[in-house]
C-alpha cells in the first residue's frame, strides 16, 4: 500500500473521492482525518458522511460541504521522530 497512488478529486465542493488511504483514524459530521500514503488528511466542512470506505484498495469516498483540507505527517512519522529525540 505505501506506493499506492494518492488522489484527491472533489465536485462542487459536495462529494469526492480520495485515493492512497491507509486508515480512517477518525470521523464526525465536522471533520474526517484519513492516513494516506502522503501523510494525515485532515477534511472539514459540515454534514460529511463517508459513503464508500475500502481500507483494502485505499478508496474512500464522502458527501457534505467541504471547507478545507490540509496535510500533516503520518502517525507513524510522528513515531519516529518521537522516538529518535527519546533515544538520542
């Protein structure tokens, strides 16, 4: 899964579909976070609902008004870097 392709596609900022999903680490009506294979995706606007989730294949596809999205590293490079300040 860590070359699989990451993509990002919206229509009228009311449904889309990413691809390169790792996990589902959390979701509400106000804000989805998705481990992709570029990093946590953080998703946020109002009325989300995850239509289609196959953690197998690394789709997932929502509805509701999307506001903004934005990257952060993924859990497991947080881990790391973690870790090697720890152990230094």
């Amino acid at each position: 899964m860590e070359g699989a392709p990451h993509r990002i596609s919206w229509e009228r900022r009311t449904s889309g579909s990413i691809t390169g999903v790792k996990d589902v680490i959390s979701f509400d009506e106000e804000e989805v976070q998705v481990e992709t294979t570029m990093g946590v995706l953080t998703i946020v606007g109002k009325e989300l609902q995850v239509k289609r989730l196959s953690v197998e294949q690394g789709e997932m596809e929502l509805d509701g008004v999307i506001d903004r999205l934005s990257y952060s590293e993924s859990r497991q490079q947080k881990g790391k870097r973690l870790m090697s300040r720890l152990f230094k």
